[in-house]
C-alpha cells in the first residue's frame, strides 16, 4: 500500500477510535498550555510589586543645616508613602526582625540613626555619605532579592536627587549673597568716587587761601610772635584745666554708677527685711497658738490629777464594803453547817419523837437555840446585804463618772496635745521659711539674725517632739481607761447577778421568825406536843429544805462578793497606774510650756532684732537716694565747667583775632582763613564719606569672600555631590548565586519529571503473578517506585553537589529531604496513573504545570495572578521548594521538618487513594481467577 493512502488510512483509524482521538487531542493543547500558563503567570511580574511586602525601619534622629532642622529619613518615608512600588511596612526594628525570621517580609530597607546628621557634611572638609542599609531575605526567594536591589538603587538616585537639589539651593543661596554684597561694593565705590570729587575742590579752595595768607605773612610775623607766646601760655593753662575737667567728668559716670549700683542693694535689702519683718508676726501668732494649747494641756492634766484622788478614794471606799460584805457572808456560811446539821437531827429526832419524849425535849432545845442564832445572823446577814445593795449602786455610778470624766478629760487632753503638735509643726514650718527668706540677705544680717533662727528650731523640734510623746501617752491612757471601765462593768454585772432578791431574803426571815415562835410555843406547851407532832414533823422538814436553799444562797453570795473584792483591788492598782501616767504627762506639758515661752522670749528678741534692721537699711536707702541726688548736683557742675573751659578757648580765638598789633592785611587773613576752614571741612566731609565707602566696599567684598570661601572644592565633595547616597546591603541567608537560588526550583522539576518518566517505562498496573488483596499489589508496586525514587533522588544529590559544587546547610538533610520529596511525587503519579491510566499521566502534565507557576519557585507568590494565588497551598511543590530552600540556604532546619511533615501527609493521602483504586481493580480482574483457584484446591 502506498504511503499516502496508508497515511489516510491511519487517519481514518485515528477518527474512528476515541481512546487514540482523546489523547491526541489532549497532547494538541500540551504546548500552548505549558506556554500559556507561564506567559500568564510571568507576563508582568514587576506589575503586582505592591502585593510585595517589604519592611521599613527608620531610625533617623535628624539634624540641623543652616540653622533649620532636617529629617531627610522622615522625607524617605513620606515618599515611600505615596511610592505603590512594593507593599511598604513601616514597623520598628523587633517587628522587622522577627518578620524577617518568619519569612513574612521578603526584605528589609533601614534608614540609620545618621542618616540626616550625614547629610548636612557635604561642604565640610570630611564629607560623610548617606548609607540607606538594605537586607534582602535570599532564602525566601532569590529573584525578589534582585528586585529589592533595583528598587533600593532606583531610591538611592531619588534621595541623592533630593539632597543635590537641596545642596544647589544651598549654593544659588549663596551666591545670591556674594552678588549683593557685590552690589553693595559697587555702592560704596560710587560714594566714594563722588566724596573724592569732593575733596579735590576742597583742596582747590585751600590752595587759594593759602596763598594770599603767604603774601600777608611778613607783615604779621612780629605780631603773631608776640600773640603766641601769651597765647602759649593762656593755651597751656587752659589745657591743664579742661585735662583736669574731663578727667573728673569721665570718672563721675563710674561714680554715679557705683551709686546706684548701692541704691539698687540696699533696697533690695529693705525689701527683704520688710518681707521678713512682716512674716514674723505670723510666726508670733502661731507660738501664741502653742503656748495657748501647751496651757489647756497643762490644765486638763492637773484637772485629771486632782480628780484621780478622789476617784482612789471612792474605789477604797467601795472596797472596804465589799470586804465587810464578804466577812458577815463568811460567817453566815460558817454557821450553816450547823444550822445543816440541826435541821438534820431536827428531822431524825422528828422521826424519833414518839419513842422518847426526852430527847425530843432536848432536840427542841437545841433547835430553838439553833433557830435564834440562825434568826441572828440571818438578820446581820439581811442588814450587811441591804447595806450592800443600797451603796452599791451609788458607788458603783460614782466611780464610772469618775472613769467617765477621766476619759473626757483624756480625750480632751488628746485634742488638746494634736493641737499642740499641728501648732508646733507649722511653726517649724514658718520658721523654715523665715530660714529661706534670711539666707537671701546680706552675711552680716545673716550673722546677727542666725543665732535666734538656730534656737527657734531647736525649740520647735523640741515642742514637737514632746507633744508627739504626750499624744502617745494619752492614747495609751484612753485606752488604758476604757479597760478598766469594761472589767468594772463585767465585775459589776456579775455580782448583780448572783446577788439573791431583797424579798426572798425578807420572806425566809419571816419564815424563821414564825419558826422560832412556833418553837417557843411548842416548848411553853411540851407536855400537849403530841396534839401538834404532825404540824411540827411537817414544818421541820420545810426548815430542812428552806436552810439548803438558804446555804446554797449564801455560797453564791459569798463567791461574787471574793469577785467584787478582787475586781475592786485591780481597779485601785489600775487607776494608781493612770495616776502615775497623767504626773508623767503634766510634768511633760510643763516642760513644752517653758520651752514654748523660751522660744516666744526669743523670737520677740529676734523681731525686735529685725525692726532695728529695717529702720537702718530704711535710714541707709535713704542716705544713698540723697548721695545719688547729690552725685547728679555734682556731675551738672561739672559739665558747665567743662562747656565753660570750652568758652575760654573760644575766647582765646577772639583774642587772637583781635589783637591791637595786627596789621591792616588781617582781614585778608581771616578770609584766607575762612576759605581755608571750608575747603578744609569739604575735605573732611570728603574724606568720611571716602572712609566709610570704603569700608562698606571692604565688608561687603569680604562678606562675598566669606560666602564663596566657605565652599571648598576637595575630592571627597566632589564624590559626595557625585553619589552622596550609598547602599549597605546585609544579606539575610546569603544565596551566593543563581545555581545556589534556583536548587530548589529545578530539583524539584527534576524529581516530579523523573517520576512521571518512571510511570511511563514501568507498568504500573500490570503485575507479573495474580495478587492477594489490593494491599498486596500496592506493596509490590509501591516497593518498586520506591527504590527507584530513592535512588534516582541520591543521583541527582550526588551530581549537585558533586558535580555542580552547590553548597547546602546540611548534607544528611539535603539528601533526605529529596528523598522525601521524590516520594510524594511518585506517590501522586503512582494514584492518577493507578486511578485514570494514560488520562493519569495528562493530569499529572497539568499538575506539573501548575506547580512549576505556583510554587515561587521563580518570582515570589504575590508577583503571580491573585487566581493562581489560590493553588499554592494544595500542591506538593510548594513545600518541596520551600523545604528545599531551607536546607540548601537558610538553614531552618525547624521549617524544614514542618515541610517533610507535610509531605509525608500527601504521601499517606494519595497511597490510600492508590490501594483504594487497585482494591477496587482487583475486585473486578482477579475475582473469578481467585474463584477458580479455590476450587481446584
């Protein structure tokens, strides 16, 4: 068959079989697909740099040029403000630090301290450049490094544009100056032109008079010899004169000066003396305060002593009952034993009765003898109780007014002692100040003064030292007080509380009293007891129940008059102790007293020492104003002497004018000399304007010198106005080359191609035996792919840095991550060519694609299409490269183990998916064969 006909044939096959149509299709868009997706991904990278972060840090302290303040670090930032060239951050030097470090900020652009200090150096001898300090991140990406470094020149030129700018102006600045002061030198050379025209007709005029005084000379020789020599003589004496004069008139300015000079003092020293004489009043006025207070302290604590005898007396008083009451209830318990055991007997002898009317005689004996000593002491016991009860309460309030009033008076006597210190505290405070004002006089008032000011302190401190002590004191005495008036009314209470009630008392009395009667009738009429035998067993044995009652009463009342006793005998120890307390606080009031009246003795001295010393500073002002008036008096004299000395000089011209001797030509003299004197004015006049143009042509020339001298033209200025900006590039994990940058990238490349390559010469679903399981195929291919990506991923390292001398971080670590890294490559390819057959590998071509634009492998990620943005973080090579970049450059080896992880985590993903597609695959070829083997077993 022909060729062309075979090659329709082919064709036509082609078109008929879909499986050869598809992927031949599919290869047709292969190219503009690689092609496309790159041109678009990097048609205009440089476009999206202000989706570039880059961090700016400035520190520029400023400085002043030519008197006015400059910030040229402050006027870079404003311009990268309004600059959209990359995405500026404008952080501090920890922000651009640690964003440095976490791979936030692809470089970092800082201004330095000296920034516009070096800037104002240009006309100085030793010209210092601007050094804009610019750290790339290499590892991060190397392309965005070479960028950085085209922008950071492109800002240098716009800086050193701005500082040549500012120098020009400088100079123009300048030399507008030298230009005025040159006009200005032009000025002053016309006036002095015309002041020289000036003076030669001056000269002329001179000449003329001259020559006719020549001509008239002769005659006037022998009359002007003899006028000059008493002209001499009167020339001299007037000399020595107006000399004298205008010696006394210089020195009578530095007279009156001086003066004044002692006018201005000794007012100043009135003016203090008075303010110091006015301040002492106040400070009268609050030692007045201090010894009023010092004195009710003194009298409320002579108040409380006096009241503390009586106080004593009454708790003695008190005392002495109390011990009367406790010795009648001591008797009365004494006896009641015996009035215990003859109810006793009286009950058993009750019981006795009918069997022997002796002993009943005889016990009723002893019971009317018992009841009438029992009737005895329970009336002494009454009266001694009623006693009691009736003084105690009016004993009891007399001594709790006493506390009462002991505790006002304390308190009073606080107040008064808090009273007492504030006073002393603001008298030392007015004595400071007055201590202040005094050091502002002259020494010898200082002196005089300082003595009264010493002890005034001293005197101060001490009242306030003692108030301070006695305040002390009488907090300790108040609440020593109120103590004691708490144990007084716990005493107090308790005892009224185990005193028995008045009436109960008066009812057992009268029970007793009726008992004793009883008793008496029962032995007037003992022959008929047997009529009252009952009556009598029943009252015996109420009178041995109403005398337990009765014991039990006096015991009680017996243990709280012992408490009253005791508590009365603190209470007198206590108020012994406030006593000795309120001596010790008198006795200090006294002191403060005597010593508040020292310190008022000695600041009425101290005041009266302050009045004789404004009289006199007033006496001496006053004496200084007269001597001023008179020092004026003296310098009119002395100038109308001297303007009189003057005269006699002018009239010794008129003398000489008018001398008998001159000759008929001294007319013609004195017009030659008249035309001489204005000639000779003209002259003069000529010749000041000649001296001050002259002298504003030589200060405004020099001026112009100054102004053009100050620039100086070395080589370093001319470098300095050359490139006055200078870039000082620190490199951030330094990437020493291209090679060195684009590793990552093309390893990368290297290892997906070389997996994709290995699917296509190694069957990857085809297998030599019948598996087991899905598993069981994975493992056989899987172990396959794995040596081979191992090896082919050690082939390459070896090469690299072998061959091509690329230099990493760390060695072990390159290798394994390129391990790792060719494993998740064979890992996607083994799942879509597992998965989807040849379409797999297509797929695969477009993953490739994908990543070889997403990965910022090349240009940084923010420099590509914000959509393609989106797939950075789902494909494997981002973290290829950026693990890669890592090891080979930046040596973060923690990042590093962040990218194996992740990796590792698609290695597990996609070899699920790849057991999860053979699984499935076997079901489908391997069930009936598996089936069939089954049963020939």
């Amino acid at each position: 068959m022909r060729g062309y006909k075979l090659f329709l044939k082919e064709f036509a096959e082609i078109i008929k079989s879909k499986k050869i149509l598809i992927p031949i299709i599919a290869v047709l868009f292969v190219p503009i697909l690689y092609a496309g997706m790159f041109l678009w991904a990097f048609w205009d990278p440089y476009k999206q740099l202000d989706d570039l972060p880059v961090a700016v840090v400035n520190l520029d302290k400023g400085a002043v040029f030519d008197g006015k303040p400059i910030e040229v670090g402050k006027g870079l930032v404003d311009n990268l403000k309004d600059n959209k060239s990359f995405k500026w951050e404008f952080v501090s030097e920890e922000e651009a630090k640690k964003g440095m470090e976490d791979r936030k900020y692809y470089m970092l652009v800082r201004i330095p301290d000296d920034f516009s200090s070096n800037a104002t150096t240009l006309l100085k001898d030793d010209p210092k450049p601007l050094n804009l300090e610019y750290i790339p991140n290499e590892s991060l990406n190397f392309l965005s490094s070479q960028i950085g470094g085209t922008a950071i020149e492109k800002m240098k030129g716009e800086v050193a544009s701005t500082l040549t700018k500012t120098y020009a102006e400088k100079m123009f600045d300048s030399i507008k100056d030298v230009s005025k002061g040159l006009a200005d030198g032009a000025d002053g050379a016309s006036k002095l032109h015309d002041g020289a025209s000036e003076l030669r007709d001056g000269s002329n005029k001179v000449t003329d008079g001259l020559h006719t005084l020549q001509g008239k000379s002769g005659e006037m020789r022998d009359g002007v010899q003899k006028l000059a020599d008493g002209s001499n003589k009167l020339v001299d004496g007037s000399g020595k004169v107006t000399n004298g004069l205008n010696t006394l008139n210089s020195k009578t300015g530095e007279m009156q000066a001086g003066v004044e000079k002692l006018f201005d003092g000794s007012g100043k020293v009135t003016a203090g003396l008075n303010a110091l004489n006015s301040k002492t009043g106040e400070m009268q006025i609050g030692i007045g305060k201090l010894q009023d207070g010092s004195g009710k302290v003194t009298a409320g604590l002579n108040t409380l002593n006096s009241k503390t005898a009586e106080m004593q007396k009454g708790i003695g008083e008190l005392r002495d009952g109390s011990e009367k009451v406790t010795g009648g209830l001591n008797q009365l318990v004494s006896k009641s034993d015996a009035l215990k055991t003859g109810t006793t007997e009286l009950s058993n002898g009750m019981g006795e009765l009918v069997g022997g009317q002796s002993q009943l005689e005889k016990g009723s004996q002893e019971i009317q003898k018992g009841l009438q000593e029992l009737n005895s002491n329970v009336q002494n016991s009454v009266a001694g109780l009623e006693e009691m009860q009736s003084k105690f309460p009016a004993t009891l309030n007399k001594v709790n007014e006493k506390i009462n009033g002991a505790g006002e008076n304390v308190n009073q006597l606080n107040e008064y002692t808090q009273s007492t210190a504030r006073d002393a505290k603001t008298a030392a405070q007015d004595v400071a100040n007055l201590q202040k004002q005094i050091e502002s006089l002259p020494k010898e008032y200082q002196e005089q003064l300082q003595p009264f000011i010493t002890n005034a302190e001293k005197s101060t401190a001490t009242v306030q030292h003692k108030a301070i002590e006695i305040a002390g004191g009488t907090n300790k005495l108040n609440e020593e007080v109120k103590q004691l008036k708490s144990e007084i009314n716990q005493t107090t209470s308790g005892i009224q509380n185990k005193l028995p009630n008045p009436e109960g008392l008066t009812t057992l009395t009268s029970g007793i009293k009726k008992l004793t009667n009883a008793q008496n009738e029962f032995v007037s009429q003992f022959h008929g007891f047997g009529e009252g035998l009952g009556k009598v067993k029943i009252g015996a044995d109420k009178l041995k129940e109403g005398s337990v009652q009765l014991i039990d009463g006096v015991t009680q009342i017996q243990s709280g008059s012992e408490k009253v006793t005791v508590g009365l005998g603190q209470l007198s120890v206590g108020a012994s102790q406030m006593s000795g307390g309120i001596n010790q606080l008198a006795d200090g009031s006294g002191q403060v007293t005597g010593g508040l009246g020292q310190l008022s003795v000695g600041t009425n001295q101290m005041i009266g020492g302050v009045n004789q010393l404004a009289d006199g500073s007033d006496q001496v002002t006053g004496g200084l104003g007269t001597l001023s008036v008179g020092t004026n008096q003296m310098i009119g004299g002395v100038n109308q002497l001297a303007d009189g000395s003057g005269q006699v000089t002018t009239g010794l011209g008129t003398l000489n004018g008018g001398l008998n001797k001159m000759s008929t030509g001294s007319n013609q003299l004195i017009d030659g000399v008249n035309k001489l004197a204005d000639g000779s004015g003209k002259v003069t006049d000529g010749l000041v304007k000649v001296y001050d143009g002259s002298g504003e042509l030589a200060e405004k020339l020099g001026e112009g010198a100054e102004k053009t001298g100050e620039v100086k033209g070395t080589e370093k200025t001319y470098d300095m106005f050359a490139s006055p900006v200078k870039v000082k590039t620190e490199k951030m994990a330094e990437v020493p080359n291209y090679g060195t940058g684009f590793t990552p990238y093309f390893l990368s490349l290297g290892l997906f191609v070389g997996a994709l390559l290995l699917s296509i010469v190694y069957p990857l679903r085809d297998t030599v035996g019948v598996p087991k399981s899905g598993f069981s195929w994975f493992i056989s291919k899987f172990g396959v792919l794995l040596s081979v990506g191992m090896i082919q991923a050690i082939v390459a390292d070896v090469i690299l840095l072998l061959g091509l001398g690329v230099e990493v971080q760390s060695i072990p670590y390159f290798i394994l991550f390129s391990i790792v890294t060719s494993l998740a490559f064979i890992a996607l390819i083994q799942c879509l060519v597992t998965a989807f057959g040849d379409a797999g590998r297509f797929i695969a071509i477009l993953t490739l694609i994908m990543q070889l634009t997403t990965s910022a492998g090349t240009f940084p990620l923010e420099l590509i299409p914000k959509f393609l943005q989106q797939f950075n973080a789902w494909l494997p090579m981002t973290y290829s490269v950026s693990g890669l970049k890592a090891v080979v450059s930046s040596g973060d080896f923690n990042f590093m183990w962040q990218n194996i992880g992740i990796l590792m985590i698609f290695i597990v993903v996609l070899s699920l998916g790849t057991i999860a597609s053979l699984t499935w695959m076997h079901k489908r070829q391997f069930r009936n064969i598996a089936e069939n083997q089954s049963v020939e077993v």
